[in-house]
C-alpha cells in the first residue's frame, strides 16, 4: 500500500521511500534490457542481427535480442520481477486520480481509461516477454502491437489529466511532472514514427544500415517509456510503500 510519511499502522513490515521503489522497478527492466542486448552482441551477433534481407546489421532487434538463452531468461525474470510493482503503480494512480478529480466526471472518465490502458500495455509487455517471436510469432507480435498502442494511449491520457492539474494546481513537483511527461511522450511517439519508417524502408528495400536505425530507434522507445514510467518519483515523492500486517482487534 501507499501511505504518507504521518500515516501509522501498527505492525509494519517493510517500510520503502516510493523514490526507491520506483527507481528499483524501472531499473529491473532497464538492466535486463541492457544486458541482454550486450550478450546478443557479445555472444549472438550473427544469428541476433540476421535480417530476411541478408544485408549488413549492427544492432539487434529487441524481440531478437530477448529470444536466445540466456537472453530470454534474464529478461523473464527482470520482467517477471517489475510486473507486480508496476500494477500496484498502476493502483495507485487511479487512487490519486480519483481523489484529485472528485466531482469532474470528464477527468474521472479519463482516470478510468488510464487505468485500462496501464492493465493491457502491462499485459502486452507479459505477453511478448514470455512468447518470444521465435517461440510464436503472431502471439508475440499481438503483445508488442498491445504494448505500444496502449503505451502511447495511457501516455497521452496521463499528459492531458496532469495539463489539468496544473492548471487548478500551483505544486512546483506537479509542474515538473507535468513537463517531463510532455517531453518524454512527445519523444516516444517520434522515436516510434521513426522505428516504423526504418523498418518499413527495410522490408522495402533491403538497404544496409536500415534495420540497424530501426533497432536503435525501437531502444529509444522502449527507454523514453521507462523515463515517463520513472516520472512517479515526482508524483509520489513524499510517500511510502508499506508492507504490513492489519491491527489486532484487541478485546478485554
């Protein structure tokens, strides 16, 4: 549970800054990712960079680079590891939403779809993490078009909900949230524009060098997600995730 810094319970178990805990939960998939793409490059190269084209590629795919052992399984489990977090932030947020926005129907509908989309862009991220593109393709493919979709729809609802509490509110941590989700969504739906123009030209034309942008674009993604994720470290800066047994109901 989330729980101010003033907030009491009688027996805490594990009491964690919500700084920490978000920064522990985007660092999982970022240090997986990281890791899997150097093993690919280190270890994999010619069978992580192989195209249809035949032509020259420096850079991995992801869903190449998170296919072959032991790729795959450091990447399951960095996965594995963050989902359950990422719901609760998920939880959390709808919580603030709705605290923030009680009585504004159109906000509180807006909460409701966030909510959504954060549930199927986790989901999706499950699904093409746990069904590599080598295992079943169409599956794997469904999950990444379910991720992306609902990514770039949950970054947009998110940036509109906060334009709004920056209009009605005067926080500076609220203002520099809302700032840095801009940019980082603004950044996200270039770098995926980009991605799928290289990646098109290359099913295309099969030029050299084309896959490589594509791949390096699709990191770009995937990290500026991250960062918009990592932006609760402002939102939720004076709370704390508690673990923790419910009060004895004592009777004399």
């Amino acid at each position: 549970m989330l729980q101010g810094p003033s907030g009491t319970l009688d027996r805490p178990l594990v009491r964690l800054p919500f700084t920490s805990f978000a920064v522990a939960t985007v660092l999982l998939p970022l240090t997986g990712l990281l890791a899997c793409l150097f093993i690919s490059l280190l270890y994999h190269f010619q069978d992580a960079t192989y195209t249809h084209c035949q032509v020259t590629n420096l850079l991995p795919s992801i869903s190449a680079a998170i296919s072959r052992v032991p790729e795959r399984y450091i990447w399951r489990g960095c996965i594995g590891l963050h989902s359950a977090p990422r719901y609760l932030v998920t939880a959390a947020y709808f919580s603030f939403y709705r605290a923030r926005f009680a009585g504004r129907l159109a906000e509180l509908l807006l909460s409701a779809a966030a909510l959504l989309c954060s549930l199927v862009e986790n989901t999706g991220l499950l699904l093409l993490t746990y069904v590599s593109s080598t295992e079943s393709y169409s599956l794997h493919k469904n999950g990444f078009i379910a991720f992306v979709s609902s990514s770039l729809l949950h970054m947009l609802i998110t940036c509109r909900l906060w334009y709004v509490i920056k209009r009605h509110y005067v926080n500076p941590e609220e203002l520099k949230s809302y700032r840095w989700k801009l940019r980082l969504f603004l950044a996200n739906v270039s770098c995926c524009l980009l991605a799928f123009y290289f990646f098109r030209r290359h099913n295309t034309y099969c030029e050299p060098g084309m896959y490589t942008l594509f791949a390096f674009f699709e990191y770009l993604v995937v990290f500026s997600n991250m960062a918009f994720h990592m932006t609760a470290f402002f939102d939720f800066s004076s709370k704390e995730v508690l673990v923790a047994t419910p009060p004895e109901d004592k009777r004399y």
